[in-house]
C-alpha cells in the first residue's frame, strides 16, 4: 500500500508564468495562478507546478560538480519535429548532436534540463 500519492513536480524559477507558458505550449493543458506560484495541469489530469525562487540559478549540463537536480523525460513520436517546436519556444539545445540515439537533451527558458525521447 502506497504512503502518498504524487500530486505535482515542481520547478523553482525566476518567472512562474512563462515558464508555466512554455511548458504548456510543449505538453498543453492549462496554466492558473499568478505570482509566485503557477500550476500547469495537462490533458490526463497530471500537473506540472512553478514557484518563484529568489536568485534562481539554473542547474548546469552536463556537470558533475553543479546537478541538475531531475529533469523531465518527454515523449514523442517524431523526434525531428518536437525538437522544431520545442526551439520555437525557446527551448536551447544542450545535447542534441547524436541523431542515431532515443533522445535529445535541452534547457527551458530557465535552464532546467529535460529530454525529448522516442516513443
């Protein structure tokens, strides 16, 4: 029997409304909330949270002596054309060089790491 259930992930950032803004535009659903804390619920009914954190530094990657922390495994059927979209949002490549391989690393606009993976 489970302890908990998982209610939501949250990301620290510097702007909670954009980032919650640019992961919607890569999952869908919808953004609620203003200032320091935005929630982000996608279709499914899962929700991704953003709260403000004062002198925010992003996680550096690859960096074995500055962790990322955890980053977010998403997955698609063209990896090609997510990769397209995600960059129009302003998503930055982080590792993206070998195409032969399941997934692809980026940022978001606040730094945070995350993968684009085959489905």
């Amino acid at each position: 029997m489970a302890i908990a259930e998982l209610g939501a992930v949250v990301l620290d950032c510097p702007d909670p409304r954009a980032l919650a803004g640019f992961y919607a535009g890569v999952l869908g659903g919808s953004v609620e909330g203003e200032g320091d804390w935005v929630d982000l619920t996608v279709p499914g009914g899962r929700a991704l949270a953003f709260q403000a954190a004062p002198g925010f530094v992003p996680p550096k990657w690859p960096a074995p002596d500055h962790s990322q922390q955890f980053h977010l495994d998403l997955s698609v059927e063209d990896l090609d054309a997510a990769e397209a979209q995600i960059l129009a949002l302003g998503a930055k490549p982080l590792d993206t060089d070998d195409r032969s391989r399941g997934f692809r690393v980026y940022a978001d606009p606040a730094g945070h790491p995350f993968c684009l993976c085959r489905a």
